[in-house]
C-alpha cells in the first residue's frame, strides 16, 4: 500500500528518496512524489504511474543544482483512497501557506468536517484526500513551532496515520509520527531516514527506531527526539535489522514471484530448521511463550488473518483440530472486533500475517489481548507491528516477500501451523510414535515442494492451454479445500481470470449452473480421506462438459482417468500434502498470467500490506 520514505543528511535528497521509493514499489501503488526544501521554498513534484516517471520528471523539470542539493526530502507511493490516481491526488500535500509539506499513510476519518471548517476560514484544497486536509491542519496550527503544531493536530484527528512533515521555515528538521500505521526511523552516520517499510532504508543503516502508536519524533540528521503526543519524552531502543541484499533482486528469475516459488524448499527448511524434535516426536517451538501445562489447559485455538493468510489458518483449522484434538476455529480479521467475539483465557488467538501490518489483524490481536485471550502471531517481517504487540509468536524465516501475490510466505505459514499443531498435540493427546512419524513428515517439506517447482516447465505447457479462458472453479475437500481457495485466490490476482474456490461438494449448491463446455475445473484430488467424494464430484462436473485439470498424488492412476489432464505432487500425509499442492498451483497462475502478458509482480489495485480497514 501506501509507502514514505523521509531523508536528512549529506546525500542529494532527491535521488536517496527516489531509490528509496524504488524498493517500496513492491507494496502496490498508483501515483508516487516527493518534496525536498531549497533555499526558502518546498519544491514538490509528483505523478500518477510509476517511481520511474516520478524520477524521469523530476530530473527534466528540476536544475542540477536542485536536484544534487543535499538536504532534507519526503516522498510518497500512494495507493488510492479518496479520489483517483491523479498528480493532484498524489503526495506530498501542502498546506494552505506552502511552506508546510506533508505525506501521509493511513486514513483520516473525520476530514470532512475538518475540511469544512477550514474551508469556512479560507483554505483552499487542490485534492480530493484526506492528507492534503491534514496538511492544511498542521498550517493552521501552526505559530510558529512545526512540532507542537502537529501535535495539535494530530490530536484533533480520527483515523490512522504515518506522517512525515518538514516546513521551509524549520528546514533542519522532519517531523514524524504514527498511529496505526507503521514508521520506522534509520539512523544513520550523519544522516536520518524515516520509512514506512524497512526494505525503503537498509541500503543506508540497518540501525532502526520503531516508533509505536501516538509516538511522535523530531528528526535531524544527527538526532532523534521520541515524544508522545502530549511532548512528554519516551524511550525507544535502536533495533539491529539483517540486510539481505539479494532479497532485492530478481536473481535471474523473471518476476520476483518466480523467485519466490522457487525459493520456497530452502525457506521451508529455514521455517523447519531446528524446530523439530524426533525423539519427542514434538516440535520446539520457544516463541510461543507458553508453558505445557498452560498448553495442556488450553480450549480453543482461534486464528485470525486476511487473504493468503488467512487460508494459511483454514488448513491450520484441520491441523488443530485432527492433530491437537483441540477445538479450532478461523475469523477473517476484518470480523472479527465488530462481532464481539467471545473469548477468554483458555483461547489461544494466533494471529497470522506475512507483512505483520494489515490493520485488519492488527485490531484482531488488540480486541483479543483486550479479553484476555493469549495471543501470538505468526508473522514475517521481523520487528513489524504485530509481531511486537503480541510479544510472543513464531516468525516464518521466509525472507524478504517482494512480489504482492504471496507464495512462499503462505507455505511457511502451514508449516509453522503444523509444527504448532504438532506441540500442543504431544502436550494432549498425540502418542510420541504419531508425533514421531508427523515430525518426520514435516522434515520432508522441503523436498516435497522442491519436487513441484522441478515440475515448472510442464506446469507452463499445462498452462498454455488456459489463456483464453476468463473464468475457473477451483474444488476440494478436507485440507485440500483452503488449498483450491488459494489457487483461486492466487489466479485471480495476477491473470485476472475470474476464479473460484469452492468445496467440491458446494460446488453443486449453486456455481454449478454457471459450467458450460469447457469452462475449467481445478480439482485438488490429492490421494487422501475423502478422494472418493472430490473424483465423484469431478464427474459431475465432466457431465456438464467441464474441462478438468487435476492436482493429484503421483502414481494415482485411478484419478488420473477422471481428468482431461493432470499435475502430479508427492504423496504425503494429507496435511503436509497441502504444501506441494500448492506449490502446483502457485506455478499454474503464474504461468498462465506471464503467458497472458500479465505485469505479475505488481497487480492493478493490489497492494502487498494493506494497512487501512
Ligand atoms: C494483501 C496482500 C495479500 C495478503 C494479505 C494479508 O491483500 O496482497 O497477499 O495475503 O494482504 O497480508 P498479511 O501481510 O497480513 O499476510
């Protein structure tokens, strides 16, 4: 979604905040800009499309002499809220005097009564967002101290934020802020970033301040100062992040979601690496901070999550459910605080989140923590909001995930999922020989999915045939049928067909009708309980003249027949089976959307962490 990047230091400021909007791009974003201060005046220039117009305008419009000043800048990818991808729409946004420039994640509720009594005072707006009526705030509360003016501000507002503002009349200064919407501050030698996504700043330092909610800062190129929004001073230390330059390149692949679907075994096996104990036939698993006896009382593992995260939790149901013999139940995260849940110290809410920034999750943990649930994430990103605010929780070890469709992430997610399920089994009612085979299982992950990506060019040639086609049905049943929910969540995405994931026995309550001769069904039909049911259900698509295309165990001769034609994955325990399965359809949609000319890494009106409601 929307991504900052701030600068104060000895560079150009424009050229640090170009390349560090260069490596938000990923998050999904429609327009792009920047502001730097020269001389008196804050210079701003901005553009719908993409940073490398940004960077074409800049250096056309701007003299050397500007564009190699060094200095103070903030800039802005904003994805759309309020109003269009347009250059008036896009950040940063001045106020009403120009001497004040802001930008912006997050949304203001309330601006439109702000922006009426502004404008009743005389403010003129050129936008149609929320930001430019907070930037025109700040201005108005201005007298002459930019800090105490945005905190003035920000106080009047509803909603979320993460700001960075600077004024021509303050020049050695940024100041920003949070609530609800991530920022971190890199401090650097004799130069300070502020960003809303680390992968913005960790070519200059991998030294970081998070600032937590209502945390605001004054930055210099030498300092920073942590207040909270009544200027009372706050502590925050200085976190050590790893950069891994390769993360940001495409190493050879052609789009980043290739890379990642590749790299998947060797992730797997960084999510498994020294998390499994053979001889207890359990898992280790220390960062979910729980004791076996608080294990053993638990009653309910209640997941939360958005998107591929959230069918992440739908296999994990299973996994609780047949391995812990706990109750286990999944909430999309946007529910979840509206439905009053009921929750209480027995419940175990896991909160799962690649980004560990979708603000949907976010306000689930909140509303869980608040009645007293034990709460733990699953997350990605190291030091990101959720993984902080839960304190305990288990990270994925994936690596960085650039391309919006999520692949390895999802994966990790299951694997950790089952590993959890594997612990509070063994803390219940899991036999240590049953533990024992499932941990061996698990060990295996990584070579189960290395054997699907081997597979990619016969997926490409499966692929081909699909170009055409602008809708599909995904099907199956037990733990194969979140697996067809990501299939289809993944195909849409990034070849914009309509796609559907449905259990294959719904499939007839209803989306059947829409079948017509060669409309194409995606059957998951791996060799595990409940086959029987999903090939029968196949044929009753094939009677409608259905085009099928079968994801089913190698070596499944008998499946094999109901299909027009097939991609094999490993068998495994059904569980487990799970990750090559998806691994088969991960590669379908991305072949069908490279064969389709799709842009596949970044998709129209997606963006990677969505971080308003
Ligand atoms: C966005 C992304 C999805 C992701 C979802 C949840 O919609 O495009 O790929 O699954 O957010 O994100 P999270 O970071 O919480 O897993």
């Amino acid at each position: 979604m929307c991504g900052i990047v701030g600068y104060i230091g000895k560079a150009d400021a424009a050229s640090v905040l170009i390349s560090g909007l260069k490596r938000l791009e990923y998050r999904g974003y429609d327009s792009a800009g920047l502001a730097v201060i020269d001389g008196d005046d804050i210079v701003v220039s901005k553009t719908p499309g993409k940073v490398a117009a940004l960077r074409d305008r800049t250096r056309a419009e701007w003299s050397a002499d500007r564009l190699s000043r060094p200095g103070i800048g903030i800039a802005h990818t904003r994805w759309a809220t309020h109003g269009p991808p347009t250059e008036a729409n896009a950040h940063p946004h001045l106020d009403q005097s120009g001497d004040i420039a802001l930008v912006h994640n997050g949304i203001i509720e309330n601006y439109r009564p702000l922006r009426a009594r502004l404008e009743a005072k005389g403010h003129v707006f050129r936008s149609d967002t929320d930001t430019e009526v907070l930037a025109h705030l700040i201005g108005d509360c201005c007298k002459g101290d930019l800090f105490q003016a945005v905190c003035d501000a920000l106080h009047q507002v509803e909603g979320t934020f993460g700001i960075a503002v600077m004024s021509a009349r303050e020049p050695g200064k940024v100041i920003t802020a949070r609530r609800g919407s991530p920022i971190l501050i890199g401090v650097g030698d004799g130069e300070t970033l502020i960003a809303s996504d680390a992968s913005a700043i960790l070519s200059h330092t991998q030294r970081v301040i998070y600032l937590d909610d209502n945390d605001i800062a004054v930055v210099t190129a030498d300092s920073v100062d942590v207040r909270d929004l009544h200027n009372v001073p706050v502590t925050r230390e200085i976190a050590e992040l790893e950069f891994d330059g390769s993360a940001a390149e495409k190493g050879g692949f052609e789009h980043f979601m290739l890379k990642e679907i590749h790299e998947q075994p060797e992730c797997l096996a960084n999510a498994t690496r020294g998390r499994l104990d053979h001889d207890l036939g359990s898992s280790v698993l220390a960062g979910m901070g729980t004791s076996p006896r608080e294990l053993a009382e638990l009653e309910r593992v209640v997941m939360v999550g958005c998107g591929t995260s959230l069918h992440a939790a739908l296999v994990g149901e299973y996994a609780f459910e047949d391995i812990a013999d706990i109750h286990a139940e999944v909430h999309q995260a946007a529910e979840f605080r509206y439905r009053n849940p009921i929750l209480g110290s027995r419940d175990f809410v896991v909160a799962i989140s690649q980004s560990g920034e979708t603000a949907d999750t976010l306000a689930a943990v909140r509303e869980a923590r608040q009645k007293g649930a034990f709460v733990m994430s699953l997350c990605n990103v190291v030091g990101s909001t959720i993984a902080r605010e839960t304190g305990r929780g288990v990270y994925l070890h994936a690596g960085p995930e650039i391309s919006v469709a999520s692949t390895k992430a999802f994966t990790c997610q299951v694997a950790v999922l089952l590993m959890m399920a594997l612990k509070l089994g063994r803390g219940r009612r899991y036999s240590r020989e049953d533990g024992g085979r499932l941990a061996r299982e698990i060990a295996r992950i990584p070579e189960l999915a290395a054997e699907v990506v081997r597979q990619s060019e016969h997926i490409a040639a499966i692929a081909a045939g699909y170009l055409k086609d602008e809708h599909a049905f995904f099907i199956g049943r037990g733990p194969m049928y979140p697996v067809a929910l990501e299939g289809a969540l993944k195909l849409k995405e990034i070849s914009y067909i309509h796609a559907e994931g449905y259990h294959a026995a719904e499939l007839k309550h209803g989306p059947i009708a829409l079948l017509t001769q060669g409309t194409p069904v995606i059957a998951v039909a791996c060799d595990i309980p409940g086959k029987d049911k999903t090939l029968g259900n196949v044929e009753e698509c094939r009677a409608r003249g259905a085009r099928i295309l079968g994801i089913i165990t190698e070596g499944d001769d008998e499946a094999a027949e109901y299909m027009d034609e097939s991609i094999t994955v490993p068998r495994a325990h059904p569980l487990v089976a799970t990750i090559p399965a998806v691994v088969a359809l991960q590669l379908f949609a991305y072949h069908v959307a490279r064969l389709r000319g799709c842009e596949i890494d970044q998709p129209r009106n997606l963006a990677k962490s969505v971080t308003v409601e």
